[in-house]
C-alpha cells in the first residue's frame, strides 16, 4: 500500500470521526449550562467606557 492511499484511508475515517467529536464538543462547550452570563459580558464589553448613546456623539462630532 503506498503512503497515499493510507493517508487517504486514515482521512476518511479515522481523522473525519476525530473532527466531528472536536465540532460536538465544541459546540457543547459554548452553550454548557451557566455559559451565558461569560457570553454576555464579552458581547456587551465593548461598550463598556460609553457613557452617551451614538446618537448624541454624533452630534457633537458635527
């Protein structure tokens, strides 16, 4: 058996079933029980220092 043909093998079966278990586990990692409240903190950092909402900026950059 030359090296392609194993490489080949070993990609259809046992390195598809190691990928698919890594994109579950991925998948069961982000939206595990009490993941929320993280997710929301880093969703909403970004406006953390704001203290005018982007309208009024606006109006002052004008």
């Amino acid at each position: 058996m030359d090296s392609y043909s194993f490489l080949r093998e070993l990609a259809d079966s046992w390195v598809l079933l190691l990928l698919v278990l890594f994109f579950l586990g991925t998948v069961v990692f982000a939206f595990r029980p009490g993941s929320r409240p993280l997710h929301r903190d880093a969703a909403e950092s970004i406006f953390r220092n704001e203290n005018t909402p982007a309208a009024a900026r606006e109006k002052e950059v004008e």
